[in-house]
C-alpha cells in the first residue's frame, strides 16, 4: 500500500514539475511561413521587405534583394476548444506588441504546430506559444526553387 501511494505522489510531481525550455529549429516551407505571418506584423521590418513577405504568403518565390531577418521575443497563439470559433495571437517585438484573431490568427496557430510546436490546454483554450524567435530568409535562395533559404530558430516551452 505505501508503495502505491509513494508512486501516486511521484506521478503528481512529474505531473506538476514546469516543463523545460528547449530551443528548436525548422527550415523550408514551415520557417518560410512561420517568418512571413509574424514578419508582416514587425515594426523593425520596411515596407518594402513586408511586401516580400507577402508575395510569398501569396505563393510567389521571386525574390532578390539582401537576406530579412524576422526576430520576435514572443510568439503566443490560442484556440478555443470551448469556443471553437475563437483563434487569437500576440507577437512581441521588443516593446510592440501586435494582436490579431480569426483567420490570419488561425494560420499562424497552425503554422506553430507544423514547426513541431506543442499545444497546452488551459480554462477553454489550447495555447501555442515561442520565445526568441528568429528567422532569416534569403531570397535569392528561395528563388531558385531548391527548398533552401528559410531557416528559424525559437524556443519553446515554460
């Protein structure tokens, strides 16, 4: 009997314990995306390197030009499981900070799963979240149609 109970209270504490940061990385077609959706929400970006972003949101790989580099503090995305209608984003840019819902905060979301990102369940909500993210897209690389030139590194959990 006091084994059972010794091992319940472990399971408890594993259960309990945070989960630890753990630095990750993706390239191709999920960095390319994943760098285009937050990047076209960044203050530090120019008007000319969003609209990039967007040719290639829009599934355009011409592109010249030096490489852009998209880089976000924080990356945190929810759905609503209670709500199944609801999808909300924050990006943090050092002191921006950028919200957004529906679809473009879907798109996002889904992308966040597609890197590998894991889902936490939280008071009717699952939320997807990075840290430190920072991408670096080189167009002439995307250009020549040879899956290279998108890389992004992040890390995830508490």
């Amino acid at each position: 009997m006091k084994a059972g109970i010794a091992l319940g209270l472990l399971a408890a504490a594993v259960v309990a314990a945070p989960t630890a940061s753990l630095a990750d990385d993706t390239s191709g077609h999920v960095a390319l995306e994943l760098a285009s959706l937050v990047g076209i929400h960044s203050p530090t970006l120019t008007a000319a390197q969003k609209a990039q972003l967007n040719r290639y949101l829009a599934g355009s790989s011409s592109g010249r030009g030096r490489q852009i580099v998209v880089k976000s503090a924080a990356v945190q995305c929810g759905a609503g499981d209670v709500d199944i209608t609801s999808y909300h984003c924050e990006l943090t840019f050092g002191g921006a900070t950028r919200s957004f819902t529906a679809r473009a905060a879907h798109e996002l979301l889904a992308t966040l799963g597609e890197a590998g990102v894991q889902g936490d369940g939280a008071a009717g909500t699952i939320y997807f979240g990075v840290t430190n993210l920072s991408c670096t897209l080189v167009p002439t690389d995307i250009s020549e149609n040879g899956g290279g030139g998108a890389s992004c590194t992040f890390t995830t959990g508490q």
